[in-house]
C-alpha cells in the first residue's frame, strides 16, 4: 500500500476512484488497488462462514469499544480497535467457528450468545484473548465472562490502573489511595498513593503520588473488523 498526500482536484481522501481505494488513518491517507472478485466466491459455504465471523467479531468490538480504547495502545497509524484484532482475531475467530456455523445454518445469534461463545472459549484457553496491551502494563487476558474491572500492573514499579469497565458512559474510578471518582467519558488514573480523577472524554494520568487529572477530549477507532461499519487494517 503506497502513503499519498493528495488525491484529485478535490482532496478526496476516503473512496474509490478508478479501482484505487484511498483510506485515510490518524491523517495519513493510503492507496490500494481495489480487490475484485467474482460473485460466486462469495456465495461458498466457507466464505459464508468467514462472513459471519466477520458480522459476530465487530458485533464483539462494538460492545466493548469504549473498554478497548482505554486498554490497548495502537502500533503505527493504526487504533486500539486495530490493535485488540491483531493480537486476537485468531482466538476469535476459533472462538465463534462454531456459532458462525449455526447463523449460516439459519439460526438466530445475538450479541449474548456471541459474549457466551467468547467466554467458554476464554476459559479454556485464558492466555488466548487480550483485553489489554497497554505501554507500560503487563498484559491481561480473558479468563471467562468480561470482567467488570480491569487491572493493568506497570511493568516497572508499583504503580497500578484500575480501569472499570463502563459501557453505558458513566465511567467510575477507583483511585489507588482507595478513593472512587466518577465521570462521563473514560478516565483512567493511578498513582503509586493518592490522587483522584474527574473528566469528560477520554484522559489518562499516572504519577508516584498524589496524581490527579481533569480533562475532556475523546479517541476514535475503528478495527479490523471494524465495529463501526466496514473494514480495516494495520499497515
């Protein structure tokens, strides 16, 4: 995939354009040959099957989005979202092969029985799935259902984040000195003792002691799937 700076008169930065397909990632536009394929290869039993995990990953990513922005730091020009797929499409994938079998078969899936699928696989094989892979923090992984809380430990030091898990958008904090915040947005503290965080959008702190933070501003990603609608992928 070639990095492009302009595309036509009309600076068109996302699209299609004569068989070229322009995406643009975190203000970097790229250009790639538009992939054609015939009808038929669409319609065999397996490419039906990989469609429907497609449909159950970004089903998966979507509930979770607002857990992933905060737990994954993105490699390149790429997003959390690109990130969380990259270490785990292919956990998920085994995880739903037998789900997606049954929705080709006809069946009825929803998003519970997508979550479900995920977390008997998570159970057996508990370092398969990350939920976390922050700089800094060691990894976490999926050990059953998503946890209501997740803990990232620094690779260096004492210093601990609790992150609890808020899809609704009312995100609460526990501080490391015991202490608990709440806020809109996704707001992520810790400190080695003390400190307390409120905020709007997304802010991350850390110190030694006593840290606090007050911020607004958001991220936005999309992943491969995308669970915002389409398709993506990290270059």
């Amino acid at each position: 995939m070639a990095q492009i700076k302009q595309v036509g008169p009309g600076r068109k930065t996302n699209g299609t354009i004569d068989g070229i397909t322009y995406v643009t990632r975190n203000g970097v536009t790229y250009a790639r040959s538009t992939p054609t394929m015939p009808a038929s290869v669409y319609k065999t039993p397996e490419a039906k099957k990989r469609q429907a995990i497609f449909k159950m990953v970004q089903m998966h990513m979507k509930l979770h989005l607002r857990t992933i922005k905060q737990t994954f730091t993105p490699s390149g020009n790429g997003t959390p979202s690109n990130r969380y797929y990259s270490l785990n499409g292919k956990a998920l994938t085994q995880a739903l092969a037998a789900l997606a079998e049954r929705y080709v078969a006809g069946e009825d899936v929803t998003i519970d029985d997508v979550e479900q699928a995920i977390c008997d696989y998570a159970t057996e094989h508990p370092k398969s799935i990350h939920i976390a892979a922050k700089s800094g923090y060691n990894h976490v992984f999926l050990t059953g259902p998503w946890p209501d809380t997740i803990t990232l430990n620094a690779l260096i030091g004492d210093s601990t984040v609790i992150i609890i898990v808020a899809e609704n958008g009312t995100t609460t904090t526990i501080n490391a000195d015991g202490t608990v915040s709440t806020g809109s947005g996704s707001t992520v503290n810790g400190s080695g003792s003390g400190g307390s965080s409120t905020g709007s959008g997304s802010t991350v702190n850390g110190s030694g002691s006593g840290g606090s933070s007050t911020g607004s501003g958001s991220n936005t990603g999309g992943g491969e799937p995308n669970p915002e609608g389409g398709s993506n992928s990290d270059e």
